[in-house]
C-alpha cells in the first residue's frame, strides 16, 4: 500500500525567492530531504548550507515521518 505523510516544508533565506516560507506537504512514505531539494531544485544556484528535521542536524537520505518539519538553509558566504 502506498502511504503518505504529512510534513512541514520551511526555505529560508535565498531559498524564498520565487518560492514560500513555510508548506504544508503530503509525500509518499519513504520520502527524504534530498527527494524534496531535488523535486524543488532549490541546490542548483546555491549549495545547501543547513538542514534541520525539528530543529536537529540530520543528513539528505534521512527517511521523514509523519508531522516532521523539515528546514532546509543555503549556504551562505560573508567576510
């Protein structure tokens, strides 16, 4: 059977532009942040910087659950 889930989809800083602050989505069960960077296409002018699943460092292939939010930063430069 094919589940789905419901998380919470929040871009900041440059990922905005164009875009939105904060989603509500549903993905298929076995979904991971990367499924969603590629999907939006956000990485392709500016690398990712920070991801966060609530409010803890986690990694691109972590399987998302059910009411996660996930947070996704670009890196940024500065001096």
């Amino acid at each position: 059977m094919n589940q789905r889930i419901n998380i919470t989809l929040k871009l900041f800083a440059q990922y905005r532009e164009g875009n939105f602050k904060v989603e509500q989505r549903v993905c298929k069960s076995g979904t991971t942040p990367q499924d969603i960077i590629d999907e939006l296409g956000i990485t392709k002018h500016l690398p990712l910087g920070i991801l966060m699943v609530n409010a803890k460092h986690e990694n691109e292939k972590y399987v998302l659950q059910e009411g996660d939010t996930l947070s996704l930063f670009p890196k940024v430069g500065g001096g």
